[in-house]
C-alpha cells in the first residue's frame, strides 16, 4: 500500500494529466523524466516536495478540472502524442489543454475516439476495454456470406489466440455491423483477412455507452450523463489484463488454447489414471 503522502511517477504523471500510466511507464523508460534533476528507476515515488520534468518541462498538479472529449476521427489521423508524427490527433484537434487519446484507433479507420486530461480514466478504461463494448460499421470488398457472419461471431484465430464470441449483423450486401469486447490490435483487419475479405471502410460508431453523433473531423465535450455512467462503468475494472498488450503495434498474446476448445477429452487422449496424455508435435507426413 503507498504512503498516502508518496505516490508512484508514472501514476503522478497519469493524475496530473500529463499523459496516461502506459505512456509514463514509456517516457521513464527512457530517461526522459527526472525528479529534483536525477533520472529515476521504475517504480520511484514521488515526495511531497519534489520537483518532476519531463523533457525538461517541469510538471506542476493543476487545479483544474478534466476534460472529456468525444472526436469524429478522419481517416489518415494517428491516435498519438508523439509531436514528430506529423498527423498527430492532437495538432490535429489543438485543444488548448494538454489531452490524451483513450486506447487508439488505427490510422485507415475513422470513428469514435474518446480524448481527456484525466490519466486516472483512462487507465481504468484501458484495464476495462474487455469488458466493454465497442461498435463498428465495416465495408468488405466482396459480397457477404452467412458463412461469413456467422465465422467472425463465433472466433478467429489471429496474434496467437482466439477472438471472442461476438455480435455480428449484416446490414447490406458489403456492410456488416460487429460489437467487440475485445482491443486487439487491428482486430476486424485481422479477422476479415483470415476469411480472404478486405476492409475498405471500418468506422466505429460507439464506444460503452457513448455514441458516434459528430461529424468527420469535429469534436464535443461528454455530457454529464454520459461521463457518470462512464465512471460508473469502469468503476471496478480490474487489473488483472495487461493494457500494453492492446491496441499496439505488433501485440501478440497468448492465450491458453483449452480456453477456447470445446472438444472434449477421448480414451485415446487420457492416461491410465484419466488424466490428459501431453501433446506432442505432430510430424507431418512424408
């Protein structure tokens, strides 16, 4: 438990609304913050009193409040901080606060993509993503096949694992509509790939309890209402999945395979006392 008067870098950055803990755990990483001058390992506390830079900005708590944007993101615009990526969302949107995306959405796609100052959030809904729901329209390239819809519901094998059941509905000869609860990176590319579609249009259009209803290239604050139920919502998420591991260049995870097999044992599988034999690997034919 941290001393009430101590409390880690990587959160202090995430609650002062310099950026989110992933990306405090990154700047840390590399030798980029400092506290009272000296670069900190991993883990530091920061002391009543002590004196944080970033780049050599130094980091002062504000008085106030956070915000919370809702943004039509265009295609072509990059879900990061990262200053020297030139279609940055946020030069993109040049709000005059210091603002962070929540979790990403990928440069061809365009939709929904929630922005704030409050790092605390957004590592809660990072932690939650599993949980909760988000909603996609998709154009494919080639005409819609109930094989097709009923494939994407029920998982695909891709980075290593198997996607989550999930809701599907298609709506026209190419367009189809897909509910996931799930953040793997380039998921709905990925999924569609392996059924030999590709996308030409993804748009999200909603993200938990909050819908797409701006249009392409503008913003809106997150209603009351909508912000209550956010927080209600992300309330207990846990922190058992790791974050890093979604929505990020070359994720892969592992997921045990008895997760997701539905195939149960046969005498031929089990030992003398009913336990499964270990698998080996099979040696293809010559």
């Amino acid at each position: 438990m941290e001393n009430a008067k101590t409390i880690r870098l990587n959160k202090y950055l995430s609650e002062v609304g310099y950026c989110s803990r992933r990306e405090a755990d990154k700047l840390i990483a590399q030798g980029r913050v400092t506290i009272n001058k000296i670069v900190p390992e991993m883990g530091t506390k920061v002391q009543p009193g002590d004196i944080v830079h970033v780049n050599g900005e130094q980091i002062t708590p504000t008085a106030e409040d956070h915000v919370y944007l809702a943004f039509h993101k265009p295609v072509g615009i990059v879900c990061t901080t990262a200053a020297q990526e030139k279609d940055n969302i946020i030069d993109y949107i040049k709000y005059p606060k210091r603002i962070f995306p929540i979790g990403r959405l990928d440069k061809p796609s365009e939709g929904l993509i929630l922005l704030t100052s409050d790092g605390d959030i957004v590592n809660k809904i990072l932690r939650a993503r599993n949980n909760h729901e988000k909603e996609y329209i998709v154009t494919v390239n080639k005409l819609i096949s109930p094989q097709f819809i009923k494939r994407m519901g029920t998982g695909i094998p891709i980075l290593d694992t198997i996607t989550r059941d999930c809701e599907v509905e298609q709506i026209s000869k190419y367009d189809f509509r897909i509910i996931l609860t799930q953040g793997l990176n380039r998921q709905i590319r990925r999924m569609c790939e392996h059924l030999g579609y590709d996308v030409i249009r993804l748009k999200r259009v909603r993200i938990m309890n909050v819908s797409l209803d701006t249009p392409v290239g503008e913003w809106r604050y997150l209603t009351e209402k909508e912000l209550n139920i956010l927080n209600v919502d992300v309330e207990d998420s846990s922190p058992l999945e790791d974050a890093s591991k979604l929505d990020t260049p070359k994720a892969k995870r592992r997921t045990p395979k008895t997760q997701h097999s539905s195939k149960k044992p046969t005498r031929k599988n089990l030992d003398t006392k009913g336990n499964p034999k270990p698998r080996g690997r099979r040696r293809k034919d010559r």
